[in-house]
C-alpha cells in the first residue's frame, strides 16, 4: 500500500508544479463499491496536505445520490428505491456541473464552490456540506460512477489530472460489503449481507469495471484482503 500510496503522491505533486497557479489539479479515484476507494482518497488526501498544507480537498460522489423525496418522484419509485446506488440514483448532470466549476480559473475573488455530502443517518444528502476554496489547489473526487462509459459520467474523465481505478476479486467485494451492511444495521446476518451485495452491489461493480473509460491514462490498483493496495500486472499511466 505504502509504496502505491506514495507513486500516486509523487505524480500528484510532479503534476501540480506543472499545473498554472490559477488551475486547480483534479484527481479522480473510482472502482466497484467495496474495493477500498473511499478509503484509498481519505489516505490520499491526508498524505497530500502533510506536503502541501491545506491545499488537497475530498470530494465523494455520495453527496449525489438523489435524495429519497427525488426518488419518490421516479415513474417507478418502489425500483429507484430498492436500486438506490445504481447509476440511475445518482444526479450525474449535476456531478458533471460541478467538476466543470472545479476546471475553471482560480483568482483570490473566486467564491467557494460548494458541493453536497451523504449522511448515512438521514439517509440523504446534505447540501453546501463541502466548501472548496480558492486555495484548495488539488482536490481528489472519488466515486463509483465517475469514469463510467455512459453519458454525462463520459465527460468527467477528461476533466481529470490524474485517475486512479481500484479493484478487487468480486469475493472480497462481496465480504467487505456483508461486513458493512451488517455493521450498518441492513442486515441481521453476514449470510443476508452477501445476499444484499448480490442484489445490487456487486452488479453495479460490474458495470464499473466492464465500463471504465481508460484511454491508456488510469493507473490500476487491486485492493488485496487486508485492504492495502497494489499496482496491477496490466496497469498503465
């Protein structure tokens, strides 16, 4: 993990020195639910602002989920609802909206783009959670749709700087996600935790991967069991 951690970091940083003063640098991490991304961003984020002070930010895609009121408004709200998580649950133009701000010019005088975060308690998001500052110059955007091969998901790719793509053999996925839907109170079992990722999780993870746009420039990572990170054989960027 450690020596993937710190490749990511090194290209980050060579990256910035290239980037204008008045650019910010975006780094893109996505991957199947369960393959360690979200994880993978915090760690990044982190490890970014201990060489550059307050100028990386984290910005999930689970702040675009539609909330629960949008999805009772759906032309089948029982299927939006038993699906939510699936790509059609998410405000896609909306994610798009925002990293096209994210790519514009940064003065001294440009105000603070906000973006939404998920509250898993509420079960929905919460607006103007995320403030990105002019100063913010890197921002590291994770999410499972966010280098889909479906529009509008299409058009963020080549927004990004950098792209990271982690995955993990689907039986890992599927513990890690029984595991987290029985910690989450879901389930009452890890057996009816497996059950729930097969309904909807592990499909989803399928489209990710099966639909990744990767043009040469995504460096592939596998998420192992102990959930460090690994550069792929057929990795590439």
């Amino acid at each position: 993990m450690e020596e993937s951690l710190a490749q990511i970091v090194a290209l980050a940083r060579s990256k910035l020195e290239q980037t204008p003063l008045d650019r910010r640098l975006l780094i893109g991490i996505s991957g199947p639910p369960g393959s360690g991304k979200t994880t993978l961003s915090t760690i990044l984020t982190t490890t970014l602002n201990t060489h550059l002070p307050n100028q990386a930010i984290f910005l999930p895609l689970d702040g675009y989920h539609f909330s629960r009121a949008q999805l009772d408004a759906f032309p089948d709200p029982s299927h939006a609802h038993k699906y939510r998580g699936s790509e059609p649950t998410f405000d896609g133009p909306a994610f798009l909206s925002l990293v096209t701000a994210l790519t514009k010019p940064v003065t001294p005088t440009t105000p603070t783009i906000y973006a939404p975060s998920f509250d898993h308690a509420l079960k929905d998001p919460v607006e103007n959670a995320i403030g990105i500052l002019p100063t913010h110059r890197i921002v590291v955007i994770e999410g499972n749709y966010i280098m889909l091969n479906k529009s509008p998901w299409s058009s963020v790719p080549p927004l990004l700087d950098v792209k990271v793509f982690v995955a993990a053999p689907e039986q890992i996925l599927r513990q890690r996600l029984a595991k987290r839907h029985l910690a989450a109170g879901l389930v009452d079992s890890l057996e009816k935790g497996e059950e729930r990722a097969d309904f909807n999780d592990i499909p989803n993870g399928r489209q990710i991967i099966e639909q990744l746009v990767d043009n040469g420039d995504v460096i592939r990572l596998v998420s192992a069991e102990d959930a460090a990170w690994a550069k792929a054989s057929s990795s590439s960027g």
